[in-house]
C-alpha cells in the first residue's frame, strides 16, 4: 500500500525546485547545529542563494519549517517501505522502530515550534501523522502475520513507548537505543521472548 502523498509546496520548474532543495537541505542542518531560531539570512546564505530567493519560496519562516518537517517525515515513511522490501517482518519492524527513535532524537524543537504555530490539530500534522500511521501499520500487520509480534497491540501501543523513550530529559542516544531493545523483546509473543537467543 503507497502512502497518502503529503503536503508539499516543492515547485515543478527544475530551477526553482533545485533552489527549493537547496534552502531545504540548508535549513534542516542549520537548524540541526543551531536549533530553529537561526537567522533565514544565514540559511539563504549557507544554501547560496539571496534572501529575496528564500522569501519567494517560503514566505515565512513556519513555511521552512513545515518543508523540512515534510521532508523528514517523508524519509522516515520511505525507510519503512524499503524495510519491508529487504528485511524479515520482525526486523523491518525493529529497524524501522530504531530509525523513528533516531529521528524524534535529533528533531530537536522543530516539531514543538511548529506545533505551537499550527495547533497540534492541524490539516498539515494530520497528514504526516496518517503517512506514519501507515508506514507503521504496515510493519506491525506484517510481524503479528509471522507470529512475531503479540496479537493485542497496535501501532498506537508501540509509538507511544517509542514517543516515551524521546521524551526522556537529555537522554543519550546508548541509553535510547537499550530502552527500544527493552521495548522489542516486549513485542514479542510470551513464548519468543523466553527462547534463548540465538548466537
């Protein structure tokens, strides 16, 4: 099942749409160095192109941030898809549960600033939370089908202690990644979790 496209304001014209790339790319990792209060003159000029370029793609600066939100959440639904292309169920499951967890790690306050300028209740995050959903879904659906995953939860059960894991104060991405291996083992059906495991 392919994902509900998500919003996007990328335009068609080659030359606009390689600037729209660059101010994006530019953005996402100023904002990862210096967080999502940086200047839009340092962003234009780390992407290389003038400020009236920038104002003309993206009118204000929740317009950037909702381009490199769309990009992340798309990138995160798109590793879900070619896990399942190239894992078994179980590990597509987990390694697209250690990606999400990576993610929601480095994505700083993007979310939080986005969502005090949109409301949580939002057109635009009710459609990157659906791409999500599916993404998901699709991974849960396919380990509880091989008898991997235990047959009560849902996706919701999942992220949430995912989400849980991300909300920790300062927490180092070592820790993170033992509290999602603790997570994993308790996807497991009662009887997977007590075999000894192999190697």
């Amino acid at each position: 099942m392919a994902p509900q496209p998500l919003p996007c304001t990328r335009p068609s014209r080659a030359d606009a749409a390689r600037n729209y790339d660059r101010l994006v790319t530019a953005a996402r990792e100023t904002f990862a160095e210096h967080g999502t209060d940086t200047s839009l003159e340092e962003i234009a000029r780390r992407a290389g192109v003038g400020i009236g370029t920038l104002y003309r793609r993206f009118p204000s600066r929740t317009a950037l941030l909702e381009a490199v939100y769309v990009e992340e959440i798309q990138s995160v639904c798109d590793r879900a898809y070619e896990f399942d292309r190239e894992l078994e169920p179980f590990d597509a499951l987990a390694a697209w549960l250690r990606s999400f967890l990576g993610y929601g790690l480095s994505k700083g306050t993007l979310a939080g600033e986005l969502t005090v300028a949109l409301g949580k209740d939002s057109p635009f995050f009710k459609a990157c939370k659906v791409n999500v959903q599916d993404a998901g879904k699709l991974l849960l659906d396919k380990a509880k089908a091989a008898g991997e995953v235990r047959q009560e939860l849902d996706l919701a059960d999942v992220m949430r202690l995912v989400g849980g894991i991300n909300m920790g104060r300062d927490i180092e991405p070592e820790q993170a990644n033992r509290l999602l291996d603790i997570v994993l083992c308790g996807l497991r059906p009662a009887a997977a979790s007590a075999a000894p495991a192999k190697g």
